[in-house]
C-alpha cells in the first residue's frame, strides 16, 4: 500500500469516526431534548 | 432524583477548546513535526494512533473508578458516568484497532500480526464490546448497573495488560514487532517530533472531556424523564 494513502485512509476513518459518533450523540441529545420537554408540557397541562 | 442540567455556555466552552486543541495537534503534525526517516509520511498516523489509545485506556480507567464508585454508594451518576465512559473507550479503541493495521501493512508488510500489543488489545476491545452487551441484555435497572460494574472492574485487569506485557514480553521473548513507545529511556522521538505526540495526547484528553460531557447530559436527562414517569405513574 503506498504510504500517503495509507496516511489518508487512516485519517479520513479516525475523522469519519469520530464525526459520526459526535453527530450521533447530537442527535440523540436533540431527541431526549424534545421528550423532556414534551414531557413537562403535558405535566403542566395537567395542573 | 436531582436535576442536572448542563449549562449551555459550559458545553459551548468545552467544545471550542476541543476544536483549538484539534486544530493545534493536526497543526503539529501535519506542518511542525518533521517526516520520518524510514517510515516517511505514513509514520504520522503514530500521533492519532497513541493519543487513540490513550484516550480509551484512561475511558476504561474511568469506567473501573465508576464502577467501584457505583458498588460503594449506589448511585446512579456512577452508572451513567461507567457506561458512558465505556461507549467512548470502545470507539477510540476501534480507532487503534484499524489505524493500526493501516500503518502495519506498508511497513510490516502484514495487516496484522499476534504480537502481544496487538493481541491483548483486541482482548480488551471485546472486552468492553461485551460489556455494552451485558448490559444491554439486562432489562431491570440495579441489576443492569449491579452486573456491569462487576464486569467493569474485572475487564479492567486487560487494560495494565495492555500496556505493560509488551515491555515484559519484549525483555525476556527478545521478539515483537510493535514498537515501545516509552520507555525507561524516554520516548525515542525525535525532539522536533515530541510536541505533536505529546501535545495529541492532550487534545484527545480535552475531546474524552467533551464527549463525556454531553453523554453525561444525554443520560442524565433521560434519567430525569425516567423520574417524571415514575412520579407520574405513581
């Protein structure tokens, strides 16, 4: 395998990784986000 | 439960000084830090290599601290705090796994070997793969946290394992093919090479911060609504 691209696979599945992993926990908070809020929305609807 | 909410500009902080942390160490190795002699340009996939493996063995550290903590007191932050920790350990430590090979194949001229480091540290990635497992499987809450702190404590024994066999195996075998990055003489860098390692391991110390920051806030939250329900249902 030739050096510089053995350099560029490396770094593009270490970026790759670590986007998708930031991008997923994003995701995740926005959801759990929603559901709280949802949540005490309908708790106060209720007193 | 008590409500812990992440204060918007504490997150905001911490992920701007991730990014200038990144930033600087890619700055360091792509721009200061000079070509290796023999290895050439793909010796710089070393400095994103360690700090990988690095910023798993001290998530694996904190989840065996978590899961001490969590049998001690029995409180949930330690739980949140073990599991979390263990999600990020694994995906930085699958980093370690593939970018290694990458590097191995042009100058090993092999993809992957059972050398010691190598092979201990596929251990300890099932390791923690079984962990997340295990707890997946597991559907009542104390249990579930019970289970996984046990098993977070005893996978631990693979991480020192990791780091140290291949100094023994090297001293007293004379074979191995992974490299000792320090030793009892220092790193055996380069001098010019020395602030991009050193300075990648702490950006990638700065991004463990970051991540399990807003992991902790995911779970947290989560936690919370887990509460409203239970308070609700009665």
């Amino acid at each position: 395998m030739d050096r510089m691209f053995a350099l560029f696979i490396a770094y593009t599945f270490i970026w790759a990784l670590i986007f998708w992993y930031t991008l997923r926990l994003g995701k995740r908070q926005n959801q759990v986000a929603e559901e709280l809020e949802a949540l005490k929305k309908s708790l106060k609807g209720r007193m | 439960m008590k409500q812990i909410q992440g204060k918007k500009g504490q997150v905001g902080a911490l992920a701007w000084l991730t990014f200038a942390a990144i930033t600087i160490a890619l700055f360091l190795v792509f721009i200061y830090a000079p070509l290796e002699a023999t290895m050439r340009e793909v010796q710089k996939i070393f400095y994103f290599h360690v700090a990988s493996a690095w910023l798993g063995m001290l998530a694996f550290f904190v989840v065996f601290v978590c899961s001490i903590l969590y049998l001690i007191k029995r409180e949930t932050k330690w739980d949140i705090y073990a599991y979390t920790s263990a999600e990020i350990g694994v995906i930085f430590t699958s980093i370690v796994l593939v970018t290694g090979p990458i590097w191995a194949r042009p100058i090993w001229n092999t993809w992957w070997t059972w050398d010691i480091r190598l092979t201990t540290t596929l251990i300890m990635w099932f390791l923690y793969l079984a962990y997340g497992r295990i707890r997946a499987s597991l559907g009542e809450e104390g249990k579930r946290a019970v289970y996984g702190a046990v098993f977070g404590i005893i996978a631990f024994i693979d991480v020192p394992i990791v780091f140290f066999s291949i100094r023994v195996w090297q001293d007293y075998q004379k074979t191995g093919l992974h490299p000792i990055v320090i030793n009892s003489q220092g790193t055996g860098l380069a001098p010019d090479m020395k602030p991009a390692f050193f300075f990648s391991l702490f950006a990638f110390t700065i991004l463990y911060a970051y991540l399990m920051q807003r992991s902790v806030k995911i779970e947290t939250m989560k936690a919370e609504i887990k509460a409203i329900k239970d308070n609700v249902l009665g």
